[in-house]
C-alpha cells in the first residue's frame, strides 16, 4: 500500500512546489508511455484499448493522455471513444433498476450491451458503422455519427464497465487498462486517507464548478456511485493487463484551494456525514496550492478547469 504523509506534503507544497509537481508529472506518464510502447507494438492483433475506473479516477484524461502519446512518440494514430454513448435512453422499458425503484445508473445494462459488442467486433475488422451520440441533456440517444477504424490505428474506449465482459465481450484483440486513485495520505497520528476520499474530491471540485451541482448533492450522489463501483467495477479490476496509479501528490492541496471555505461554510449540512469530517480534518494537514504552476495538460485539470 502506498501512502504519502501530510507533514511531508506540507513541507513540500510550502518550500519545493515545482519539484513536487514534476515528479508527480513524471510519475503518472511514466506509466502512460509504458501502456502506449506495448500498445503500440502489438497494434496489428490488439488494436483496441479498453480502459475501466471508478467515478473520478480520471479515465478520460487518461485515454487522451494515451491518445497523444502514441502519436508523438511513434507517430500512431488513435481515437478516443466514450462507452457513455451506448447508455440507451433513460425512457427505455428494460432500463435495470434499484431496490427503491428508480434507474439504477450505475448498471451495466443501462448500456445497449448488444450494439457495443457488435460495434466492437466491427472495429477490430476496420468495417464502417454508425456509432451512436448520447445527448446528456435529453438523457437520451441524440443520433449517429459514421465511424471506421483505419488499419494500423488504435481505437481507445473508456467507461467505467469497459473491462466488464458482458459490456465489451470476450475477445483477444483489447488491452484492459485499470485506472484509478491507490495512494492514501497519511497524517502524523498514523490515520490514513482512503484513495476513495481523493476521487470524492475530484468529483466535488468538478461538478461544482463545471455542471452545477451543490455540495451536498455530490457527497449523497457518491454514495450510490460507491456501491456501484464494489458491486459493478471492482470484480473485473483482475482482467486489466495494466494498471495505473493516477494520484498525483500535489492534487489534494491543489482541490483544497477551492473546496475547504465553501465547505467549511456549509458545514451545518454535514453534522452527521463523517466522510465529510474526515475531508475537513485532513484539509488542516496542509496549506492551498495555487493552480498557476499546474500544467494545462495535467490530469489535474480534468477536475479544476484551465
């Protein structure tokens, strides 16, 4: 188990922020390009990379990342395909449901499991389809776009059931990549921080900022998205032929920037949410960090904007 201390964290974010930053960089691509060399080596008989993670464990910086790599160090072209598209619509009969009768989103049949794995297998053989475009708005299908993989190209799907085989089938052709937060911070008395409280974070940074959502929605929210990950992700993380750390040591001072005021004012709404406290509480451990020396191409970015 990986863990990094508060204090150490503290003293590095207040005397050596650049370097923190660096290294943390450095250690999150260097498990990307060695994803992207073995993609790209085996890109005649597995052209599909399949990549799988919890609600915010950054799969879709991750598969871009991966994307721009494989065209800047080997020159390959790839495109980068959301499982979200084949969600069917939210007034489908047969959408799946949970023990209080609503939609069970975190369901792997709240995706039209038929058509991926058709389109999937048309993929592999470079056939033409038309790929559908979910409309988020309208909870529904917005329509299709034509779509081909050209030979000797890499076609990148992420989602959070990418390496569940009743989503994307049985086959031979796909790499299985795992993503997600697995170093915990450690505070001097020796709590620890679950990766979980980190991807909470990310989650309260970005649906606050970017889709409007207030505080105490997200943290009731990622309740039901944490069952669904023990229940729906979790089992298939042992298919995965590579798996990514994506902490990065500077995040949690960089997320506390924007979230520890705002919290701390509506603290009232949280008096019995002990994953709340047990946010607040660590957030005391180091100072904010500024966003202006992350880089714009930081996985951090995906969660706090440019």
């Amino acid at each position: 188990m990986k863990y990094i201390r508060t204090n150490y964290l503290k003293n590095e974010v207040t005397q050596n922020e650049l370097e923190l930053i660096r290294s943390s960089e450095e250690n999150y691509y260097n498990q990307l390009k060695e994803v992207s060399g073995a993609v790209y080596e085996n890109r005649e008989t597995r052209p599909i990379v399949l990549i799988s993670g919890p609600s915010g464990s950054g799969k879709t910086s991750t598969a871009n990342e991966l994307s721009r790599l494989l065209m800047e160090e080997y020159g390959c072209r790839s495109s980068v395909v959301s499982l979200d598209n084949y969600f069917k619509s939210n007034d489908s009969p047969d959408m799946p449901l949970d023990e209080n009768g609503n939609i069970d989103l975190e369901s792997p049949y709240c995706t039209d499991l038929e058509l991926l794995q058709e389109h999937i297998n048309l993929l592999n053989e470079c056939k033409d389809f038309e790929m559908p475009v979910f409309d988020f708005k309208k909870q529904a299908r917005g329509g299709y776009v034509p779509f081909k993989r050209e030979p000797d190209s890499i076609v990148i799907m992420e989602g959070i059931h990418a390496l569940n085989p009743l989503v994307t089938g049985e086959n031979s052709f796909a790499w299985c990549v795992y993503v997600s937060v697995r170093t915990r911070l450690k505070a001097d008395n020796g709590k620890l921080l679950h990766p979980r409280a980190i991807r909470l974070m990310r989650r309260l940074c970005r649906d606050n900022l970017f889709r409007g959502r207030d505080f105490e929605a997200i943290f009731h929210f990622f309740e039901s998205v944490s069952k669904g990950e023990d229940k729906y992700i979790l089992p298939f993380k042992h298919r995965a032929n590579f798996q990514i750390d994506t902490f990065m040591a500077y995040e949690a001072p960089a997320y506390r920037a924007y979230l520890y005021d705002k919290l701390k004012d509506e603290s009232d709404k949280f008096t019995e949410n002990e994953l709340y406290k047990k946010l607040m509480t660590f957030f005391e451990f180091f100072p904010s960090m500024s966003k202006q020396n992350i880089p714009k191409t930081s996985l951090v970015r995906e969660f706090i904007g440019f």
